[in-house]
C-alpha cells in the first residue's frame, strides 16, 4: 500500500547531504533539532526549524580547531555558547569566540606504533580511525570515545565522561574495541548515553552507559549483536538498530532485549531469484514520532528507481506501506526528525526537502 508524503519545506542547503547520510544532525529531545555543518574551516550550527522558516544565517559558527582533520563526530553544548570536537590527538572544547576553552590530550588515532609527532598540533598523521563526542543534554558532561597510549604494540579505547565545565575526567570505561569510527546517541531520558562502534569488516559494538554523579555503569550489548545504533525516541520505551550488512531492523529494550523484527523487503512484487543479491536495509533510519518509522530498502543493482521509504508500525515494525512522493523517488537517504516529520536531499539542486505524511 501506498502512503501519500506531503512536502512541508524545502531549503537550499549546501552541505546538507551529511543530514541524511553521515552524523551532523543532532536532536535534543523533541525541541532541538539541529543541523552541524562544516563548511571549509568553520563548523556552522542550524536549527533546523529556525532553516525552514526562513532563516538561513547558521545560528552559531565555530572555527575548526585542526582545519586539516576532517574526521570525528563532534558536538554543540544545547544554549549553543561552545563545541566540543572530537580530534586525532585531543578533545577539545570551543567557544563562540573561537577561543580555546579547555582541551582533554589522548593518544593519536593514527595507526602506526610509535609514529613520531613534529610538535605543530595541525599536523594530521595518516589513517581514518577517529572517535566522537557527545555533550549531554543538560549541558554539564561531555562523552567522548578516545584511544590511550600503546602498551605493548596494542591500544586500549576508552569511553570517557568529562566535565563540560573544565575537561576533567569524571569516569573512563575500557572498550574492547579498535575502531574505525564511532557515534554517539543520547537517550532523551537525559540520563542514559549510546555509543555505537563501527570496526570496518570486523564487525559493530555497541554500548549504553549511565553516569550518577559518582559512578559510571556501562553495559555492552556485543554477543549477539553486530548492529548499528540508529534511533530513539522520548516517546517510546526502545531503541532502534540496524544490521551491520543491512538484513534487518531491531527494536530494542534498554537492555538489549528484542522487542520487534523486520527483515529486509524486496522492492519488486516478486522474491529475487536465488543467484540475485538480497535487498537491504539502509543505514539511516528511525522515529518518525513516537508511532511510526521510517526506513529505506536499497536495490542490490544500485537501480535508484527501485529504492523504498518504508513506513513502519514504531512497536511491532509491522509495515503499514511505502512512501509515494510527488514528484517520485526521493533518494535512498532519509532522517526521521521525531516530531512527525523526516528529511531528504537532493544533492543535484543542494535541496533539503522536510516531509510529512498527508492526512487521510
């Protein structure tokens, strides 16, 4: 069955891609949704609802502390007065001004042991490896996943809670991880932080993890998954991942336990054949609202015609239907918002289109 979109805005955003298909878009609960941009040596801030209503000027703009690094996941305080970026070397936390307000100093991401540095910490040393950040959503911590110094040709990774205010290290949690890269998700019970690990072929690890004041409790969901951390949502007691490879959709309870299932769904009428590769699950998905999700099959011969926007019973991952847009297919990528609403992008026209379901 088909279900009528209904286009609520759309925006000329450079850039904007990395909405819809990388880690710059950033929620806080069900009144922040925001937009972290880098655009050349600057990292720009939008809030979204503010971009469609017409604003276009970023409504805080941050210089890159390392212009030549352009990896790690980095993160905006919820007033916007500082960033904290996820480097090579450090974590470091960012005023408007520019100025530097604190820095966390961790071992280099680069992959060769004992690899000297020249002392100019501009310099970035080969290799993709890089962790992230996260501040929490009352502003007083800062999660970030870090690496330490080798001991004995092997590093130890860290999951690190500082402190928003100076950079103290509060707790550390050893990860049994070598990452290739990694995300944050902050629960919106405001308590609880995820953080999912991705190691290449080797596979996807993923933590959850609460900080009281005094103690920090982690717990790793990894022996029966190699799933990516996709999605959560204030109204809705689980979260959502998606297989390394895309064959399914999991909801979740807190504690790992699965709540619901959705395997991939062809997108022609018929099952492919036995020698044609399985459709799969896009990795970017999510809570349309606390009822629905949204997620896209892509086609295994790269035929974007044949892509899908599923919707999605948010409790049972039933399929109540596909997604008809007006104008056709709009794109494999999309980035469910929350509040009933999800974006797409189109990367000819550097459009962001915000969609809705159209009333019955």
């Amino acid at each position: 069955m088909s279900i009528n979109a209904r286009l609520r805005g759309s925006v000329r955003l450079p850039g904007g891609h990395a909405l819809v298909n990388g880690f710059a878009f950033e929620s806080r609960g069900t009144d922040s949704r925001r937009a972290l941009l880098r655009n050349g040596h600057e990292l720009e801030v939008y809030d979204l609802d503010e971009v469609f209503a017409g604003e276009r000027a970023p409504g805080a703009v941050f210089p890159l502390p390392w212009p030549g690094w352009d990896h790690g996941v980095h993160s905006v305080s919820p007033d916007g007065t500082f960033a904290v970026f996820s480097g090579q070397r450090a974590v470091r936390a960012v005023g408007a001004g520019g100025e530097t307000l604190w820095e966390y100093r961790h071992a280099c991401w680069g992959p060769e042991i004992g690899h000297p540095h020249s002392g100019d910490e501009q310099e970035v040393c080969r290799g993709l490896e890089h962790g992230s950040c996260r501040v929490s959503d009352d502003g007083r911590l800062v999660w970030a996943h870090i690496v330490t110094e080798p001991e004995k040709d092997h590093w130890e990774e860290r999951w690190v809670v500082l402190d928003a205010l100076d950079g103290r290290e509060l707790a550390a949690l050893p990860l049994d991880s070598m990452a290739a890269g990694s995300h944050h998700l902050s629960h919106p019970d405001g308590v609880h932080m995820g953080l999912c690990i991705g190691m290449g072929q080797d596979g996807i690890l993923l933590y959850w993890a609460r900080w009281d004041g005094t103690e920090l409790t982690g717990w790793n969901l990894n022996e029966t998954m190699d799933r990516i951390l996709m999605d959560v949502h204030a109204g809705h007691e689980g979260f959502l991942t998606a297989e390394h490879y895309g064959a399914d959709l999991r909801l979740h309870a807190l504690d790992g336990a699965v709540l619901a299932e959705r395997p991939a769904e062809p997108t022609e009428p018929v099952e492919p054949a036995d020698d044609e590769d399985p459709h799969s699950w896009n990795y970017f998905c999510g809570f349309v609202d606390a009822g629905i999700v949204i997620g896209s099959t892509v086609d295994p011969d790269e035929d974007e015609e044949n892509n899908r926007h599923w919707i999605l019973d948010a409790h049972t991952l039933e399929i109540r239907g596909t997604v008809a847009y007006p104008q056709g297919p709009a794109g494999a990528e999309v980035r469910p918002l929350g509040d009933g609403t999800w974006l797409t992008y189109d990367a000819g026209t550097e459009t962001l289109n915000r969609w809705t379901l159209q009333p019955r």
